[in-house]
C-alpha cells in the first residue's frame, strides 16, 4: 500500500483558489462567497474581517487582484469580488469584533509607523495581547490613508477595530536611534515608517528586510519596502505573524509572498453568466449580491468529488477516506482497533473515474482494491458482503450451466463466442439467438459459457481470483486458445488486463462488420423508432473503442435516433460493479438513481447488468442485442434471483439439445417443497439475495429439528438458520396441501453462538 499512500503526497485537496492565493490576505474566498450566495452578510463579513483587519478599508482601497486570475475573466467577466465585499461592508448589521477575554502577555513590541502597514500589525498583535508600543512621528493615525480615503471611513474603521484592544500609542514621537529602542525591552520591531521612511539600515539586506539587533528582532515592511497600499497593510498582518514565529521560536521567519496554486478547475463548471450591474447606489441589492456571488465556480481540485460515487456519497474528500483506509487494514488483534472504512472499502464499483480525474494521479480505485486483498487477508472481510456472488460464479461455472463446446461437428476452433454469465441469466435468448447468429457467419465457431471470475476480485479473495483466472486460461487453451468474441465489457475489461495472452474482441465489433441494415421486422413493434435513445456506455467500456465504436455502428445500421449522454463515457458505474450492493444498499441506489436521470431519453446500453439496473429503477433501457435480434422491446419484469440460476439452466438444456443434438446429463433438484410468496416478498428477497432454495434449506431444516416457534395470534411459524455467513429467518403460515406461505423474510450478520442448541440440548446439525 506504501505506493498509494505516496501518491496522496501530491493531493491538491489544500490548494488555495487562484482568487485567494492572488489575494495578499488570502481570503477563504470559498467561504465568503458560500455566504454571500445565501444572503448571510454578516457571516460573510465576519469571514471578511478576520483575514483583512481592517474591512471597510480594504473593501474601498482593494484593486482585485483577484480579477486578474479568476477563470471566468476569459469566458464572460470575471466575478466582481470587490463589489462583494463593498456590498458585504455596507450590508451587515454586525460590524463589531469579538472582544476575547485572554490573558496578557508578558511580551513587548515595538512598532515605528502608525500608518495603514503598523496600524494592522499593532491590531493582530493587541487583539492576542501582547503589550504593544506604537510610536507615530506626526499627530495622527493613518499615513497615506487621508490623502486616499474620507476620514470619517477609515478613522471608524480604525476606532472599531480597535475598541476592544489596549494598546500604548505614542504620537508626535519620532525615532531617530533603532539600537536605543532596542534597548528598552522589546523583543521585536516592526518599522512601518512608509514611502522614503527611515528603514535604519534593513533595506541594506537585499534578501529580506531583517536582522537580530543584540536580541530584538527587526523587520521592516508596507509601503517603506515599495508596497502599494492593499498590500501594505496585509504586510502589516503578516509581519504579527513573523514576530509571533520569533517570539516562539527565536527564529527569523520573513513572510513570503506565495501566490502560486496548483489548483484545477473542471471545465464543466464554467457555463457562460453574465456578470450584474450593481443597481442600489454604487453597491448590489440583496438579490443581486447572491445572483453574483453565484457566479463563482468555488475554484477548488474537487474533481474526485464530483465525479467518484463513493467520494460524493459519502461526502468525504480523499485524504480523511485514506486515513479511514488505512486504519482500517492495519493489523490489531484488539477487539477494540477501529476499522471506520469496511463498509467503504467495499463499496466502490471500479469504474476508475477517480483516477481518471485526478489531476494528481492517485489511484485512489486501485488502493481500494488492494485494500480488499489485505482486508480477506487479515480476515476482516465480512464474508456476508460476496457471499451470494461467489456462489453465483460457481452456479455460472458449473455443471449446471457452464459449456464448453466447439463448433457441431467440429474438432477445432479459431473463434468462440464468451457471452458472460449474466447475459443468460437475464434472459437464455440473449446467448441462444446470438450465438445461432455466429454460427450463421462461421459455421466452425466455438462456444465458451462461464463466468470470467471477476466476483473472486471484487470479494478480495486473491488466491481464489488466481484460480478463476488458471481455470479461464486452460479452458481456453482446451479449445484451441481461439480469439474469442465477448459480450460483456467487464469481462472484456478483466480479460485484457489479467490474461492479455488471450486474444479478443467486441461481439459488436464483430457484428458491425457485416454491414447489415438492422431494420424493419428485426426490430420490434413495440419499439418507438421515432423516440431518441441516448447512448448508455458502461464504466468497464471506457477504454474500449472496439465496444463503444462496434455498437455505435451497429445503432446506426439500425437506423434508430440516438445521442451521447452529456459527459460521454464518464459518468461512471450503474451501481453494478464491485458488487457495493450488498455491502453498501442505500450507494447503490444512490448510484443507480442518479445514472437514471442522466438524461429523459431512453437509454441503450451493451451491459446486461446496466440494463437490468435501469429497468428496475424503472426507466425505459435496451440491451443492443434488443434491438438485433427483437428480444425484450417490449417492457417485461426481471427475473427473480431464483429464475436467473433456471434461465441458465435452461440455456444449456436448450443449447446442448438445438446446436448439438445431446441431451443434458445433470438438472438441479427442484424444490422439495411447495413455497407461496407474494411479489412484495419476492422483491425483498432478491434485494437480501435470497434463492427459494434458501427458504427450502432453512424451512427444511426447522421440520427436521423441530426448531420453530409458533404465534397463534398470527397462526405463524418463524424459523431460522446460519446459511454460511448469514442467518436467515423466515415466517411462514402452512396452507393446505403443504404449502409453505412466506409471510416475511429477514438476514443479518450476527452469529449466534449459541446455534447448535435447542430447548437447552446439543443438537448435532451441519448447519453449513
């Protein structure tokens, strides 16, 4: 993991915005905007007083820098933060600071100058109170600010920021010996003395404008160093700073002008506004100031907030999801060691768009990966969480469903089509109509029907993910290592990535090479041609032109009106991938909700599991081979849970009996009992991933040991039992005829210990 957590070194989570890295009070402009944009003046006013000091001054004095760097200066105009915080300083209601009750310190300061530069200093430094001397030659406070600014502003300003600060003022009072003042106790000097003011040596130091004199610390700073204005009073802030650092550390630290960023903007954001005019005396009205506050983009690298699931859901930015990361996978045999992200760990989808996004590099999915290897290591994984899956790659890998077949009446082959194991599930047409079309094309193609065992991966069994792969590799090898022709990008995807020995291609690659119109009776009636579709790419496609391209073409020679959704292939997973489902309920319905609504069109997609996603978020979806071959045009309910191990099934019975003329040796038992669930039952159990074989198992169980408890109230039995690493229970009435009427359905993660007993005797099951 040490390389991922590297990665994170360049993370631009911190990186100031380019208005506020311009900015020589650097402004957490993010924050007064967020205000701004919701009317809340005061807040933003005191967001505004605590990095300027001085805010009426500054809102009248400030040229805006930030103006210069805004993204929005080359689309439209640059937002018009000046005249936000003019509005801002006009508008709160709320203008007096904070008077902290703390302490004074034993510490003296010295400062030369009562000018706009030292008046800010003396303010930070009295407001942490430190015992502060200023000393101003002439008889007044300001400096240049009467030759720019009415008196009457600055010098309130002035005397509110200050009301609450005690601090000794000396006017009239002009130094002449630096070493002299040294010697009455201060421990450090700021010289704000302005333009052509007396710098008693410092500009001497060409680097940087200080020095140590016996042990005081001087610094010079302001407009006495070439500053304008702005920038002298937040000189005059920064140099509190420095003299905090010496007075802490005996260190000389002179504040450094940094106005780089490496922050990025995602081009998306900026949308063409105009910029308002202000309409209530020279300031925004209330309405406007929120309209032009909106205007802002909040420059920030949040790209892996916006476009990674886990990173939106969860509302966390990547280096608190790290650190949860990371404590989690630590080793601890301590009941009491804190694993904060399995949950996350196991909710993400692998559609990559984290990294694809991220301006530095992080491989934030591939760290998630790693993450669920070293979880099954240490034996954190709740099995729960792959349990279903894994059985169902077995299912898929099976006797009862996997084949291996060359062509009829064939020895050899240089092809062979790998459907996947979820095409049939759906619907057995899907591969029987498909493959039957190949065979059309070359009568010597093989057939490799199985899973690609991607579910090993995902559940971060990596010693299991090795032997899916070995078992993959020789059944290829035991057709004649043909090229083979997939229908599912992910197992396109894992193909290519773990076994890039084995040639491949798109089955819609494929398919679009023949040139053929796809139209009239092929497509069906119930298709409305004159709809638009929009074009539904499948995160594992990204990457992939052979699929993108294929099926693109091949919707064309379909002659069926179709569009790119607004971000194209990178709008991520349909909630399918990582198989975050189970682990992770309320994610994927997050994820797939909001794939749902990416546009009003219809979607077509060349993912089985993104159209059956689609379908059961009840939005109108086609598989491409729909289309071809006129298969589910017409809206029908998914199967069950159950119905897709039976589809897979029947499509080898059917297959072996049509294509090859045999018969299939081994069926799965039926049930062995008669089950009566209602459609609202059979929803909850496909969304715990129940099978009517597991309500069989248990029901069966309860009859053999007589573990069940009745209410009469209810006329109810309940049940339960540990089906690997869940429990499930079930409550059931018995109808006539021994019909088991399902009244509930219920699974959790607890194990009881105390399983193996009933009615306070061992009871010797295998309950595995």
């Amino acid at each position: 993991m040490d390389q991922y957590l590297k990665q994170f070194d360049q993370c631009r989570q911190w990186e100031k915005p380019f208005c506020t890295a311009a900015c020589p009070f650097h402004v957490d402009v993010l924050d007064f905007q967020e205000k701004m944009a919701r009317g809340s003046f005061n807040a933003a006013f005191k967001t505004f007083r605590n990095a300027v000091g001085f805010p009426d001054i500054v809102a009248a004095l400030c040229p805006q820098y930030c103006g210069a760097v805004c993204p929005r200066k080359d689309l439209d105009q640059e937002v018009q933060l000046h005249l936000l915080e003019q509005t801002c300083v006009r508008k709160a209601t709320k203008k007096d600071p904070t008077d902290y009750n703390v302490p004074v310190k034993n510490r003296k300061i010295g400062i030369i100058g009562g000018g706009i530069s030292g008046l800010a200093c003396a303010l930070r430094l009295s407001s942490k109170k430190y015992q502060v001397t200023l000393y101003e030659k002439s008889g007044r406070l300001g400096g240049q600010l009467w030759d720019l600014l009415p008196d009457s502003l600055f010098l309130e300003d002035i005397q509110r920021q200050f009301q609450f600060e005690t601090y000794s003022l000396l006017l009239n009072t002009e130094i002449h010996d630096i070493k002299e003042l040294a010697s009455e106790e201060f421990e450090a000097i700021y010289i704000a003395t302005g333009k052509d003011g007396t710098s008693f040596g410092l500009l001497e130091n060409t680097e940087e404008p200080c020095r140590i004199e016996g042990d005081t610390a001087l610094f010079a700073g302001g407009t006495l160093i070439g500053k304008d204005p702005v920038r002298a009073l937040a000189d005059g802030l920064d140099m509190a700073w420095a003299i905090e650092i010496f007075l802490k550390t005996k260190k000389l630290e002179y504040p450094k002008t940094n106005t780089e960023t490496k922050v990025s903007v995602a081009k998306n954001k900026l949308i063409y506004t105009e910029a308002l005019l202000p309409s209530d005396d020279g300031i925004f009205t209330e309405e406007e100031a929120v309209a032009e506050a909106s205007r802002c983009v909040r420059c920030q690298c949040d790209s892996c907030c916006t476009d990674c699931d886990i990173s939106a859901f969860y509302k966390k930015w990547p280096l608190k999801m790290r650190d949860e990361i990371m404590a989690t996978i630590s080793p601890s045999d301590s009941i009491l060691h804190s694993t904060p992200a399995i949950k996350l760990i196991n909710t993400c989808t692998y559609c990559n768009l984290f990294e694809e996004g991220c301006p530095a590099d992080i491989e934030f999915c591939q760290m998630l990966k790693k993450a669920r290897y070293r979880l099954h290591h240490l034996g954190k994984m709740p099995g729960a969480y792959h349990q279903f899956w894994l059985a169902d790659m077995d299912h898929a890998n099976g006797d009862f469903a996997a084949v291996k077949k060359f062509a009829p009446g064939q020895q050899t082959c240089k092809t062979a089509f790998f459907p996947g194991c979820q095409l049939g599930a759906t619907d057995p047409c899907y591969v029987e109509a498909t493959y039957r079309h190949l065979l059309s094309l070359d009568s010597t193609m093989g057939l490799l029907l199985r899973c690609c065992g991607v579910p090993a991966q995902w559940s971060g069994n990596e010693e299991m993910d090795q032997e899916e792969l070995q078992s993959l590799r020789r059944d290829w090898e035991e057709l004649g290592k043909p090229v083979l022709i997939l229908a599912c990008p992910s197992c396109a995807r894992r193909i290519r990535e773990q076994l890039p020995e084995i040639d491949c291609t798109s089955l819609y690659e494929f398919l679009a090479r023949e040139k053929k119109l796809w139209s009239g009776s092929q497509i069906g009636e119930a298709l409305d041609n004159s709809s638009i579709y929009s074009i539904f790419d499948p995160c594992s496609a990204k990457h992939q032109p052979d699929f993108q391209e294929g099926v693109r073409s091949l919707i064309a020679q379909c002659q069926l009106p179709s569009e790119e959704l607004p971000k194209g292939d990178h709008h991520g997973c349909c909630g399918f991938g990582g198989h975050a489902g189970i682990a992770n309920p309320a994610f994927a319905k997050y994820v797939a909700q909001d794939r749902s609504h990416l546009s009003e069109n219809p979607y077509i997609t060349y993912c089985i599991n993104c159209r059956d996603i689609f379908v059961g978020e009840e939005k109108p979806a086609l598989h491409i081979l729909d289309l071809l071959f006129d298969i589910n045009t017409e809206a029908s309910p998914l199967p069950t849970m159950t119905q897709r191990r039976r589809n897979r099934s029947d499509l080898k019975e059917t297959l072996l009996k049509e294509i090859w003329g045999e018969t299939m040796d081994e069926k799965p038992q039926e049930n062995t009992i008669r089950l009566q669930i209602s459609a609202d039952i059979q929803q909850k159990m496909d969304s715990l991933k129940l099978l009517e074989e597991d309500l069989t198992n248990v029901i069966e169980f309860a009859k053999t040991t007589g573990r069940r408890l009745f209410d009469p109230a209810k006329n109810s039995y309940t049940v339960f039992r540990e089906l690997g690493f869940i429990t499930c229970w079930i409550e059931y009435r018995l109808l006539e005829n021994e019909t088991y009427e399902i009244v509930n359905v219920y699974t959790h993660r607890i194990k009881i210990e105390l399983e193996m007993m009933w009615n306070g005797s061992k009871t010797d099951f295998d309950l595995r």
